[in-house]
C-alpha cells in the first residue's frame, strides 16, 4: 500500500505556490533519528537537516536548520542572529511556538515566522532535505526554492 499520497501542511503550501519537491516517506521503517532515517532513504546524511528552535536571553525565538550528522554551535548561532546567548526550546514547548511536535518539525509552515538560519554548508548540495512536518515525511528541495516560501540566511553554525 502507498502511503506517498498523505500530504503534510508543508506539502500544501509547496504546492500552493507552485514550488518543486520531492517528498519521502519513512513512517513504516520506525525510524526517529535524522541519521537513520536518510541512511534509510539512501540519501547523503550531510544533506538532510534538521530543524531546531531555540529561545535568546531577550525572549525571542531563532529557527536553525543543521545536517543531522552535526551538532548546532549555540555559540555561533547567538552570533549569526545578533543575540549574546541562546539556548534550544523544550520539546513540550514546540508545539505551541511552531505547531510542530518534536521529530516533526519543519521551518516551512509554523504557526511564526522566526527569523532562520541554515547552515552553510548546504550550499554545496543541488537539493537538501527537512522534515515534512509529521514524523515520517520528509520533503527535498533546492535551496533557492525554500527562499520561495521562507526568508532565511546561510551561516556557519555548526560544531
């Protein structure tokens, strides 16, 4: 049986504006962990991001999206959005910041928009992958694409 035909909220709003992608299905594998799942789907695990929020000392909410082969540098990410210090959100707190539940949670289609950070190193890749808003679907896009649909900067910000 195809599942492939479940659309996520982020699969709706590519599809709105008429942005190219290509979505991946991994919900039968019970897979959770970034690495594992693009080993899965064959993919490069440098080029599969995950999506990670976090809160600054002034209050404000920061979304930054990292291969899951590496770690967010909070160091480095205070310094790519002007902030003295940052540090990541709880789970049980993302579903209200972005309408996302932790495993699941995308940078296109939260409830805010937060200003965004990707690391850097996705330039060097034709497409990259996130979360497709559910646990067990991710979409791939090309990066000028995804600026369609959410404003973000490319920074370094990993470990």
């Amino acid at each position: 049986m195809k599942h492939h035909e479940d659309k996520t909220n982020v699969m709706r709003l590519l599809e709105q504006r008429n942005i190219p992608y290509k979505s991946h299905y991994y919900k039968d594998s019970g897979l959770i962990s970034g690495v594992d799942v693009i080993n899965y789907l064959h993919e490069n695990p440098n080029s599969a991001y995950k999506t990670l929020v976090t809160r600054s000392k002034t209050d404000e909410n920061y979304v930054f999206l990292v291969p899951v082969s590496k770690e967010l540098d909070l160091k480095l990410a205070a310094e790519a959005v002007g902030e003295k210090k940052i540090k990541m959100v709880k789970s049980k707190e993302l579903l209200s910041l972005t309408g996302y539940t932790h495993g699941g949670c995308s940078p296109i289609g939260m409830k805010h928009t937060y200003p965004t950070i990707i690391d850097d190193s996705s330039k060097q890749f034709e497409t990259i992958y996130f979360s497709g808003g559910k646990i067990g679907y991710q979409v791939e896009l090309r990066l000028e694409d995804l600026r369609k649909i959410i404003n973000f900067k490319l920074k370094h910000i990993t470990k």
